[in-house]
C-alpha cells in the first residue's frame, strides 16, 4: 500500500473514531442535562402534589377518625385532573394496597416498597414505547402513612437522543466525505518529496550516481532530500574509493610479485650456480652471500606483511607508559650502531600506547633514516611534551625524498631509491606498517623532507586518560 494512502486512510479512521466517540458523548451529555431538568420537576410536582394532597385532606369534614378510602380516591381523582397531561399518579395505603391509580399506571410494587419515610425516590421506567420518571414518597394525613407515587412522561426527551445520534451520523458521513478530498490532497503533496527520493534511488540503483533528487519543501522531508543528497554524493565518493582501493591491491599484487620475482631469481640463479659447477672457495662464499642476503629480505618482507595483517584486524589495548622507557629501549638497540651517529634528547612525559607496538614505529623510523643516511650521518631521535600530547620525530641529514614522492611512500612496497633499500634488505613494508600504527593509536605520520638535505618523520600521541580501548 502507498504511504500516502496509508496516511490517507489513518487519518480518515482517526477522524471517524474521533466523531463518532464526541458525537456519542455530546449528545448524551445533552441528553442527561435534560432528563437531570425533567427529574427535578418530577420531583418538584411531586412535593407540589404532596402538599396539595396533605391540605385537602386536612379540609375534608371530620365525620371518622381516619381518612377514609373513599375520600383518598376522591382527593386523587382532583389532584390528577389539576395536572397537565402526561403525568400518572398513584396514591397506596400502608399494606400497598392501591386507593388510587391513573388509568395505565403499572401494577408493580417493587418500587413501592423502596419508600421510606425521610427521602423521595425515582427511577426512569420503560413502558412500551413510552418512558417515564417515577417518583415516590409518603404522606402523612389524618393518622393514615400513605404512598404517593407519580409518572412524568419523557418520551419526548428519548425521541431527541434518537434525532441527535441519527443527525450526527449524518454529519458524520458528511464530513468524513470531505476530509477523503481534502486529504487526498494533502497526501499527494507531502508524500512529493518522498516520491522524488524514490526515482532517486531508481536512477542510483540503475547506476547513475550523479542523480540527485530536487528539494521542493522547507520541512523535515526536505532536509530529508538534501540528506539523501549528501549520502548520495558520499556514496559516489566512497565508490571511487573503493575503485582506487581495487586499483590500489592490483599494483600492491604487481609490486609484490616483482619483488617475489627479483629474489627469488636471484637465489635460484645462484643455487643453480652452485649446483651444477664446482666453485673455487671465493666464489662459493659468494654466491652463498647473496642467497642468504636475499633470503634474509624475503623474510623481512614476510614478517612485515604479517605486522600490517594483524595491525589491521587486531585492536589495542592501552597502558600507561614512561617516555623514558621507550627512549632507552632505542639506546640499547642502537648504542653501538655503526656507520652512524644516534642523538637522542627527550622530554619527561606519561604516554597510554600499546608498548610494542609503538617501539615497532620508533625502530622502523630509525631503520629507514639509517638506510637515507651515509656514513658518519647523524640521526636525531627527539620527543618533546606538548599541550595536547607527546610528539616523537625522527630526523636525518640523508638523501631525502623528492616532493612528488612523499605522498606514496607510505604505500606497501614502494621505495624511493630501490636499489639503495635493497641493498639494506629493505622490502617497502617499514612506513606502510608504521602509518597503521599510528592510526589504532588515534595518530598519523608527518613528513617533512628536502632532497639532498635529509627527511623528519614525526607523530604526535594525544593526551588520554587510558581507559577506552582503541
């Protein structure tokens, strides 16, 4: 079912509920404010007629002791033919019996007996078609209890109800109709937008993505749309994302299969060498050299691709932790370096890192400035406490790297100066590995680098207070 006949049809049941269940208690409400009306005068005549009946007997000459039956019938008798039509009365004596009763007056006692001295009763009777308000009371006259009983007819008020209810299921109908119309209307034009989002996502699903839907209301709808934009250009971009990832993975199987390829060539070239020809003792050390050599990349490379498969599935757990532990971890690696000069200076300073991992980064930026660095080069390792965290920077005085090259150094496998790397049983890995680091860590590497004068690698560890897993 559409949503605009959804809303259509909600609102026509909740119209009609709604009239129905106001138009039932507006007219009862009306109609028990006439018969509250009507039970007063009920009641009102009937304490007229109690007086009535008490001053005529009280003027009847005094021929007995007590009231006699026969004069009670007559006082009756005056007593209806003084009212105006429509009202019944019945007049009994102590035992129930009745002296007096108006012709259609009903023969049951049950009321009757409700009577008691202090109050005046009434109930609403059915009779037929007919309703009445019966009332009743005792009376007090010449030593004699009474019971005077009366019939007020409110048919009249019953039969209104009855016009009430049937004219307001006419109104209702009638009003019911009209809202169909005007919410057909409405429906149509606040459901446009919705249906304008709808061939939208049929021209995206169809493939064009450069679609987008047209705004033409101010409300939440219309946020809406410009919403479904927005999603729909973030859906184009993440698209070409995901292409450049997918051309991404190509060049990396490429670039891993080259250097698949130049290692092991070089290894099956030199087996074969040694294989197949007897060598003198230089020439087998040798050849020996360069199958270790190439092995030993291999396996860097390996264990490498192993770092930054983990790296990216895995998830962190921070600790707190001593700068001074990190920059001391370094000195006892590289104390006896040769080739090279390691300076280390650092700020005292807290940090919450995954420790190992973080002193992998650190090792991997040494590695890569000693591999840029000629020999007698300095390599500076600095860390200095800021504000908003600890910065770490790693500088050397090496090679350096072209402008146009330090936006895909940290790419796997990619080297600047191929031959350079390799030569130091570099395999590419060491940023890649680094940059997915520092990304579990909330951080990222910056890099700032002038050919031919060296290279400065650094990263910032924001303040944290260690509770939340990365």
């Amino acid at each position: 079912m559409k949503f605009s006949y959804k809303i259509l049809l909600s609102t026509v049941l909740i119209l009609a509920i709604a009239l129905g269940v106001s138009g039932y208690f507006f007219v009862n409400y009306v109609f028990d404010a006439s018969m509250q009306r009507e039970v007063g005068q009920a009641l009102d005549e009937s304490s007229i007629l109690q007086f009535a009946f008490e001053t005529a007997a009280l003027n009847i000459p005094s021929k007995y002791d007590m009231l006699q039956n026969s004069t009670i019938e007559e006082i009756g008798i005056k007593l209806e033919a003084s009212g105006q039509g429509g009202r019944l009365l019945r007049i009994s004596d102590e035992e129930g019996q009745f002296l007096y009763a108006s012709e259609g007056f009903a023969q049951k006692i049950d009321f009757l007996m409700q009577i008691d001295k202090e109050t005046r009763i009434y109930q609403v009777v059915q009779d037929g078609e007919y309703y009445y308000i019966q009332t009743g009371m005792m009376l007090d006259a010449l030593d004699r209890v009474l019971y005077l009983e009366t019939l007020h007819d409110v048919t009249g008020i019953f039969e209104e109800r009855q016009r009430g209810f049937h004219i307001y299921r006419q109104v209702t109908v009638l009003m019911l109709f009209t809202s169909i119309v005007i919410m057909w209307i409405i429906s149509g034009w606040i459901t446009k937008p919705i249906r304008l989002l709808t061939k939208a996502t049929k021209k995206m699903a169809a493939g064009d993505y450069a679609y987008r839907a047209k705004r033409v209301s101010n409300d939440e709808l219309g946020q809406l749309t410009v919403d479904f934009n927005k999603m729909a250009h973030a859906l184009k971009k993440n698209m070409q994302q995901l292409e450049n990832e997918v051309r991404a993975r190509e060049d990396f199987i490429g670039a891993f299969s080259h250097e698949l390829k130049t290692p092991l060539t070089s290894i099956i070239g030199y087996a074969d060498l040694l294989r197949s020809r007897k060598l003198d003792e230089e020439k087998q050390f040798l050849s020996a050299n360069y199958i270790y050599t190439e092995g030993k990349r291999l396996e860097t490379m390996s264990f490498r691709l192993l770092d930054i498969v983990v790296m990216k599935r895995g998830e962190l757990e921070l600790q707190e932790t001593d700068v001074s532990e990190l920059f001391e971890y370094l000195k006892e690696i590289y104390g006896t370096i040769e080739g090279v000069v390691l300076d280390i200076v650092y700020d005292a300073g807290v940090v919450y890192v995954e420790v190992n991992l973080l002193k992998s980064v650190l090792l991997n930026l040494i590695d890569n400035a000693y591999k840029a660095s000629d020999a007698g080069g300095i390599i500076e390792v600095r860390g200095e406490q800021h504000e908003d965290g600890y910065l770490f920077s790693v500088r050397d005085y090496g090679v350096g790297i072209p402008e146009e090259e330090c936006s895909r150094i940290t790419e796997a496998f990619y080297m600047v100066d191929k031959s350079r790397s390799r030569s130091r049983n570099g395999a590419g890995l060491g940023l890649s590995l680094c940059t997915q680091v520092l990304s579990l860590h909330g951080s990222e590497l910056f890099i700032e680098s002038t050919l031919g004068e060296g290279s400065c690698f650094s990263f910032l560890i924001k303040n944290t207070d260690g509770e939340n897993d990365v």
